[in-house]
C-alpha cells in the first residue's frame, strides 16, 4: 500500500504534467482560432514586398532570396515545368501539388498558413512544411515563378525557444524538488498523528503534537489533543467510577455477610438482638437493589436520546403526582409545599424519565430539610424554555460541595446519607435526564436558609 507521501507525490507529478499538456493544447487551439489568421496575413505582406523587389531586379533575384533567407526565412522557388530550389533551411518534407504551382503561377496567392489543418499536437506556427506557406508569383525577366515562403523559426526564435524551454524544465524540476521537501512537511505531522493513534489504542493519552501550526494540520493536531484529554478523563472516569461502585456493593455486601453469619452460628442471641440483625441485613439489602436500580437508569440514560419515549403531557398534573408519590414522608415531616405552576404548560420529552427527575430533587429537599420546614415548587416560561424552580428552607449546602453536587457517588454528609440509604447517584441521573432533554439542571444554595434547584427544558421539544 502506497503512503500518503507517495500518494501526495505521484499526484503533484500527474498534476504537473496534465497541466502542462494542457497548457499545450489551450495554447494550440488559441493559435489556430486567433494567431494563424493574423500570421498567415504578415507573411503576405512580406511575401508580397519580397515579389515587389524581386520584380523589379530580375537580374539581382538569386542573392536577394539568398539574403531575405539569411535574415530568418525558408523560401522555395520553382517554375512551371517543376524545377525548384531552396533558399535558407530546407522544409521538412512533403510537395506541393502541381495544381497548387500551377495556380500560383497564374497569378494567385497561395495561403497555406491558413489553410494548413487544425491538429491537437502539431503547432502550425512550428511546423515548416513546405504546404505551410505563403506562396506568390514573381515576374523575374521574361519568366514566371512561384515562390513559396515562411519563418525560420530555428533561425529567428532559436534562442528564445531554448530559453522558454530551459525555463519550463528548471520550473518543472524545482517543483517536483520543491514539492518532495514540501509534501514531507505536510505529511509529517499525519504520520506523528497515527503513531499517537496508536499509543492511543494501546491505552497511552499522552502525547507531543505540533501545536505551533494555524492551518488545518494544526487544527487537527489540537482536536486530536484535546479528544486524547477527554479519553484520558473519560477513563479515569470509568476507572473511578468502577472503583466507587465496588466499594458501594462491597460495603452492604460485608454488612450482610457479617450478621447472616452471626445469625447462623448463635443461637442464644436474645430476639431483640436478633431483630436488629434481621433489619440491618433487609436494610443493606434494600440498599443494594436502589442502587442497582439506579446503576441501570443511568446506563439507560447514558445510551443517549435513542432511548428516550417523547411524548407530550402536562407538568403541573406530573409534579402534583410526584408530591402525591412522597405524601407520607411529608406528612410525617410536617413540610408545607406550595405548588405555583400554570396548567397551561405542556413539555414534550420521556415523562417517565422526568419524573424521576422531580421525585429525586423533591425527595432530597424533604429528606434533608428539618421538620417543620417548607418547599415551593415553582415553574413559567422563559423564551423558550420552561423553568422549574424547587427550593427548600433547610440549612443549605456549604459553597465547597456545590460543585460536586452531580458527581456520581458524591454525599453532602457521608455518614448521615449512608445511613438513610442513598446512593449518591440521584443528582447525577437527575442532571443527566434533564441534558438528553435539551436542558440545564443548576444548584443554588446559602447556609442557614435553604437550597434551590432550577431545571430549564425546552418547551418545543428535545434539542
């Protein structure tokens, strides 16, 4: 398999000589729609000025033509019964027909400049035939000729065509040389970024890219830089995340081993006792199906929008159901909630999903809030998008957790949330439900006076 700098390479070469064959062609064509005509009409003067002289100094005619040839002309001169001579150069070959001197001898003007046929690869201006020529007759004494004449080009553009010629060769060559350095430049870096492809796949994220280039290389480079960033924290991601969900099953796991087996190998453990271990192990137990629950939604919700059921439905009737859903716990708590939302607000997305979003974020303010307390539920239009506004009257969030809120496996309080059995993981798949919608999920909390969430989805749809 051919590289990318053979390719680069063999294409600058193809590229270099059709241009140039079609340069030649383009260049032909013009010659011969444009040029001949005009040539063709110079060389009839000049012939016919040659014809002036010469009929006027029949006896002065062979050094005339032998001078008019030294000064960069091939000419022909010939009499009716066929005997000719050459003047200058001789022509490269071919006759004239008999017809065509015969012609020319009774008086008219042979145009074999733009007669002469159109032809991709013979340039006509070059071409000294002896058909390609301006043929006149000349009365020299009591005799009548014809002659027939045409440039020299070796003669008149002999050095002009060597130096067009040098030119076109030292072009073509400092090119190819110039292109061999220039496509190893261009190439380099590609191949530095395969070779850290590589190093990639083989789990290195590491890598030194040219990032000094501005053009699409440099872009490149740079995207390629910043993608190896993201793998590179998108698997210390995964391996942490791996790491928090074996600790989160070792942990309950260890709980119930331990008092199963102290359940099993005492039998004189007073029922009081004996009821603690019970609970404890169904509690653990309990923990582990959430959590595993909760594992599975956010491996749902991690497969992106495919797996989203749109639909439309209202959300005043949705968050009066979830309130509904915790009405016990709020009860128990005695939490006043205030619902403020228009009836006339109609969301278009996976209802079953968002309402796992609202049972999250209510179900944390009423179990972290003190009795007592209260919760306002609020939502409108904004542009666009509909906002939802939950804010509670607890004791707030210290600013140095508000940036890890949605970490999965993050606890505001480690022993306390342990102890209610949370995962850790609700804020998380809260925020990321609201994101495969088209929208934001933000915390705003102060100490001593409560904590807000604010959820924007858009109204029209998912984005």
């Amino acid at each position: 398999m051919k590289s990318l700098y053979t390719r680069v390479l063999l294409i600058t070469i193809c590229t270099v000589l059709f241009s140039s064959l079609f340069a030649f062609l383009i260049s032909n064509i013009y010659y011969h729609i444009k040029l001949k005509p005009f040539n063709d009409q110079k060389l009839t003067s000049i012939a016919e000025t040659v014809q002036s002289y010469a009929g006027g100094h029949p006896e002065d005619l062979t050094d005339y033509l032998h001078n008019v040839a030294a000064l960069g002309y091939e000419l022909y001169l010939t009499e009716a019964s066929g005997g000719g001579r050459f003047f200058g150069s001789p022509f490269r070959g071919g006759a004239l027909p008999a017809a065509t001197v015969q012609s020319v001898i009774g008086g008219q003007v042979y145009h074999g400049v733009a007669q002469f046929p159109n032809k991709p690869f013979i340039t006509g201006f070059f071409d000294n035939r002896i058909t390609n020529t301006i043929g006149v007759p000349i009365q020299a004494g009591d005799k009548t000729y014809a002659l027939f004449l045409r440039p020299d080009v070796l003669l008149q553009f002999g050095e002009l065509r060597m130096f067009f010629a040098m030119i076109a060769i030292l072009t073509i060559a400092c090119s190819l040389i110039f292109f061999l350095f220039s496509t190893r430049y261009i190439v380099q870096p590609v191949t530095r970024l395969t070779e850290a492809t590589k190093r990639m796949a083989a789990g290195e994220f590491r890598h030194q890219l040219p990032d000094g280039r501005k053009d699409e290389i440099g872009q490149l480079a740079a995207h390629f830089a910043r993608m190896s960033r993201e793998l590179e924290r998108a698997e210390t991601a995964r391996q942490q995340f791996v790491a928090n969900v074996s600790h989160e099953i070792q942990s309950p796991l260890t709980s119930i081993q331990g008092f199963a087996q102290v359940l099993a190998e005492s039998d004189e453990l007073p029922p009081e006792e004996r009821k603690h271990y019970a609970e404890v192990i169904a509690q653990e137990s309990r923990r582990l199906s959430r959590l595993g629950k909760e594992l599975l939604t956010l491996s749902a919700v991690e497969q992106g929008k495919e797996g989203l059921h749109v639909k439309t439905f209202n959300l005043k009737t949705q968050l009066r159901e979830a309130l509904q859903v915790l009405e016990w716990q709020l009860e128990q708590k005695e939490l006043a909630v205030s619902l403020s939302v228009p009836d006339t607000i109609e969301l278009k997305g996976d209802d079953v999903l968002l309402m796992q979003v609202w049972m999250n974020l209510l179900g944390n303010a009423v179990q972290h809030i003190p009795a007592g307390r209260s919760i306002r539920v609020k939502a409108g239009r904004q542009g666009g998008d509909c906002e939802v506004r939950i804010a509670d009257t607890g004791e707030g969030i210290a600013p140095e957790h508000l940036p890890h809120l949605f970490d999965r496996f993050y606890r505001v309080d480690e022993a306390r949330e342990r102890g209610s059995g949370s995962t850790g993981l609700g804020l998380s798949i809260a925020q990321k439900i609201v994101q495969l919608h088209g929208g934001t999920l933000e915390a705003a909390s102060a100490v001593g006076i409560g904590t807000e969430f604010i959820v924007r989805l858009p109204v029209g749809g998912i984005r």
